[in-house]
C-alpha cells in the first residue's frame, strides 16, 4: 500500500486500467444476472461443478460453455470472453443514422 504522504495531487493521465481474468468476469456475470451458481448450472445447461471450477481458476470453459453462460446471464459473450467490449454503435440505436434509403430502393414516382 502506498504512503499517503508520498501522492501528489497531480492526476494521473492515461492511468492503469486492471487486469480483469476470467474467472473474476464468469463470477460477475452470474452476480450481475443475480443467480446462484446451481441457478446457473439449470438456466444455461452446464454442471455446477463445471462453474465452480471455472470461477475459481481451476478449470477454463470452453468456448461453448461460455456461449450459454454469457446467454444465461444476459452479458456480452465478447466481453465475457476477452474482458473488452465492443463500442461500436449497435444497428438499432440510431446513432448515426439517417433518413436516406439505400440506393435502389427508391419509391416509384410517376
């Protein structure tokens, strides 16, 4: 722990963004959806075991086991699997977006 006497009052530009690991983002995304592990294990199909291990480090899903969790728990699966989210603006969100129909589809006007 750092000695408070040894901080400036400068901010800190570009400050370090922590490591979140895998295990630590399975376990948020259950408590983020509100279940426990054996809700999980029902919801998404998969043994409580094999959650229990996952969220303690000593096993790694494999990329369908965390397809169905993400899905279980209503998160990214991206997100759940590498810890970065995507900040492209969804298709539906309008942002962005347009009055202008794509060429070709113009109304027939006579």
């Amino acid at each position: 722990m750092r000695n408070v006497a040894d901080m400036t009052m400068q901010p800190i530009h570009g400050g370090a963004i922590p490591q979140i690991t895998l295990r630590t983002r399975l376990r948020v995304a259950r408590e983020f959806a509100g279940l426990e592990q054996s809700e999980l294990a029902q919801r998404a199909g998969i043994s409580r075991a094999t959650i229990s291990n996952a969220e303690r480090g000593l096993a790694t899903p494999n990329r369908a086991t965390l397809s169905m969790w993400a899905f279980a728990c209503g998160v990214d699966v991206h997100w759940l699997m590498t810890g970065e989210t995507n900040n492209a603006p969804a298709p539906d969100d309008g942002a962005g977006a347009s009055d202008a129909r794509p060429k070709g589809l113009e109304p027939l006007t006579f």
